[in-house]
C-alpha cells in the first residue's frame, strides 16, 4: 500500500510533465493524494474497480453519473513486486489523456522503487550502525551480537583498524544533506565498515590487510583530498591500532585520544605515535584548569608575555630566533623573560619550570578552544 507521504511525492513529481489533474487512491478507494484538494480523502468507486479487476480503467463522462467519485479520465493500477499497491488517475478526455497511460504508470512505479530502495539502504545504515556502536564498547560477545554479524555479512576474524573522522565546523545542515554521501562513496573494500556517528564524525573499521599504515593513510587522505576541493574543509581523523576483532573497543578508545589531538589542527594523528599527548588526555578538566591558575593566570591578561613564550618555546629557546621571531630587542626579550619570571615564580630559562609553563600553555589553548 502506498503511503500518504509518498502519494504527494509522485503527485508533485509527475505534475512537472503533465497539466492534468491527477490522482492517488489507495486499495480501499480512497484518494491520498491530489492536484485538486477538494478531492483529498473522498471515495473513488473507479479506481477500486480498476485496483479488483488489476487493469487500466477508462472512464467517460457518461461514468460520471454512474460510479461515485469518478471524474472522466483514465486509472492505473501501481504494481509492485507483482502486487497492486494503490491506482493512479489522470482527470481529462479520455482519448487525449490515455496517451500517457504507460508513460504515467512506469514513472509512478520507478518512483516507488527508488523509494523502497532508498529505505532498505537507510534501513541497512541504520542497522549497521548500531551493529558498530555495539561491538566497539562491549569485551565479550552474545550470540545475538554474533547472529547479527552473519545476517550483516560481517567477518568476525579480520583483524581491524578503527579511523573517526570528524568534520569539525563545517555546516552541519550541508553534512547531513550531503557530507555523508560523498564520504561513504570512499569505503570500497569489500571487508571495511563506514558508519555515521553522529552529525558531524563518521567511523571506518578498516580490514587490517598486507598493507597496513600505508593503507589507512591511504584511504584517509582519499577522502581529505575529496572534502577539500568540495568544500574547501579540511577534516580531522584519529586513527587506533590494528588490533583483533575481540578487542576492537580498544582501537576505539584510541583513534578517539588521538582524534582529540588531532581537532586541534584539523589533521591526522595515529595514535601510536602519541607521546606527551596521550598522557595529557587523560588529565580532568578541572585538574587543567586548577594547573593554569597555578601557572599562567599572572600573566594570562599580557598578551606580550604570552606570545613571548609561545615564540620562545617554539624557537627551541633560542634568544635570537626568538627576538627576531618577535621583531623586538634581545635586551626587550631578556626584560620579558624577567617579568614573567617575576610574575609566576617559573623562570622560562630553567628546563623544568619552562616544561611546566609549557603543559599550562596546552591547557590553557585546549580550554579557549572547547
């Protein structure tokens, strides 16, 4: 049967060739959908004989007088799967109008099947996602989950590599309309999975093949380089270890560590090259912002000071990179440093207490940005 909604979608899609009116009555004979609205919801005695009898009914205007609801035209039994799910009518002289008899009843029914296609693909997705979330936070596995492995066609015995990819602020209504589509055109392997996650990531759990990094490079940068000439974006990936299909959690939890350092800067980063990183994100938020109240807030309002220490970190501690990076006086830079030291009681100079300003750095920017 078809439904309502998609009555007005073939309605509104056929009217673009033809200026006759038209109708969509369902099996009971009842119209659902029409260019005329005053004959939404009435009884359609003709159609009904057309969707029993399963074949073309013209109707004269002597019909008019005869069947109730009838308008001179001509009804078309929809067959789908072989099975009539509903009549469209076109209102009109019958022997004008029948000549877009067939013509009316294919696009009607290449519309439903484009629909019922469409749905079994979502419908799919769907499932798949949530076959995905499932398998990536639990340490053992049901025989339900297992079943369900095997009605998705899903190998349970491939090694896998779990790569989130994060589209950051790009318009998230254009993402939902077309981001997703252009990124799942890149999961061709016949063993990789590619699921939504949300409005703005996606997960790949990438089949673990002879290749290895080279492959998951590989493939990332197929889709950075695609979303990038589109949209002029560039998008973020996190990538976790190859690891067995048991403990896929695992590689999880780390393309999420590194896809957190890798937002910063709208790059890729494997987690299995995180140092300092990968301790720091283990660190609270209230444990960072406590840390850089205890090292930068003195100087947190100086701009001058902040960028000076930004530079001097960067130039390796470098007094004449980092004047010339600064565009200022060696003497001006030494006061600088002085000053900051004055201010937090961390002397920039000193190996230790330059790491611990820098980690507050790192907080301090994580913080602004979230």
């Amino acid at each position: 049967m078809i439904r309502p909604s998609l009555a007005h979608t073939i309605i509104s899609e056929v009217r673009k060739l033809l200026d006759e009116d038209l109708i969509v009555v369902d099996p009971s004979g009842t119209i659902i959908a029409s260019t005329d609205k005053e004959r939404m919801g009435s009884f359609h005695e003709g159609a009904l004989i057309s969707y029993n009898e399963r074949r073309r009914l013209i109707i004269t205007q002597d019909d008019e007088s005869k069947l109730t609801g009838v308008k001179a035209g001509i009804n078309l039994p929809i067959f789908f799967q072989d099975q009539v799910v509903g009549v469209i009518g076109i209102t009109g002289d019958p022997s004008k109008v029948s000549a877009y008899g067939e013509l009316l009843r294919k696009m009607t029914e290449l519309l439903i099947k484009e629909k019922y296609y469409a749905e079994q693909l979502e419908w799919h997705a769907r499932t798949l996602e949530a076959f995905v979330f499932d398998w990536v936070q639990q340490k053992e596995w049901t025989r339900s989950f297992i079943n369900q492995a095997k009605m998705l066609h899903i190998d349970l015995s491939t090694p896998r590599q779990v790569i989130i990819g994060s589209y950051g602020q790009l318009n998230r209504e254009r993402i939902q309309r077309e981001g997703w589509m252009d990124v799942r055109q890149f999961a061709r392997q016949k063993d990789d999975l590619l699921v939504r996650w949300g409005n703005d990531r996606f997960v790949m759990l990438l089949a673990n093949k002879a290749e290895g990094k080279e492959r998951a490079v590989h493939s990332i940068q197929q889709i950075q380089k695609y979303i990038q000439n589109k949209y002029r974006h560039s998008l973020s990936f996190g990538v976790g270890q190859s690891v067995c299909p048991q403990e896929l959690y695992r590689s999880f939890e780390q393309a999420e560590r590194a896809l957190a350092v890798a937002v910063r800067t709208q790059s890729i980063v494997f987690e299995e090259d995180l140092r300092l990183d990968m301790c720091l994100q283990d660190v609270k938020k209230q444990t960072r912002v406590d840390f850089v109240q205890r090292t930068l807030e003195p100087i947190m309002k100086d701009e001058d000071l902040l960028e000076t220490l930004k530079t001097f970190i960067a130039r390796n501690q470098s007094f004449k990179e980092t004047a010339e990076t600064l565009h200022i006086h060696i003497n001006t830079l030494h006061y600088r440093l002085k000053k900051m030291e004055d201010k937090t009681g961390l002397n920039p100079r000193d190996f230790h207490d330059l790491t611990t300003l820098y980690l507050g750095l790192l907080f301090l920017e994580d913080n602004l940005k979230n």
